[in-house]
C-alpha cells in the first residue's frame, strides 16, 4: 500500500529511476538548467546511448521531460513530480512517527 499522491506503479518507477546514481546526478543537473542529452552525454563516461537509456527511465518516472529546442531534446527536471514524491516521503515519515510516539507512550506508561 502505497500512502500520498503516487499510485504503487508511479512510485516504483520513481524509486527505480533515483536508485541509480548517474539518474540521481542527472536530475540534478537538469532540474538547475535544462540541457540536450548530447550536452548531458558529454559529462558522463559512458556512451551516448547510455545516457539516453537514463533519461528513459527518468521520463517514464515523470521525474524529466523533453522538448524539442531545432535538433536537440532538451530535458527539463519536473519540479512537480518531485514535489508528489516530497509528499510520499512526507507521508512514510508521518507514519514512522506516529509509532515512534507510540513506543515512546509505552515506555512512559511503565
């Protein structure tokens, strides 16, 4: 069961794409500018195709999109999404304190 703004689909694919740390530093760049996954592909030591395989996975997360800016695809990072995965995590720390307060109130009793 999954609690907040994300179906148990959506935060798979969320938590799958910022599992990796070449997506995690990808978003990152794009969310401060957005840049061509040839400019993107320049900073990474893989090859091309490989960081356009990142980037899938970010799109799919909705945590990127991409426009078309003549022969380029920029990605952007998607502030939104991100703002629904905050609140996910907002909601598992809302219940992990719940029953922090809840050991806490046992121990008090005795």
């Amino acid at each position: 069961m999954v609690v907040g703004h994300l179906s148990e689909a959506d935060a798979d694919r969320v938590f799958h794409a910022l599992a990796d740390a070449t997506r995690r530093d990808i978003l990152t760049t794009v969310i401060r500018s957005g840049q061509s996954v040839s400019e993107l592909a320049r900073q990474y030591p893989m090859s091309f195709a490989a960081v356009q395989k990142h980037v899938a996975v970010l799109e799919r997360a909705a945590l990127v999109s991409k426009t078309r800016r003549g022969r380029e695809q920029i990605v952007h990072g998607e502030v939104t999404a991100l703002r629904r995965v905050a609140l996910l995590l907002d909601a598992y720390e809302a219940i992990w304190r719940h029953r922090a307060d809840r050991i806490a109130g046992i121990l008090n009793d005795d």
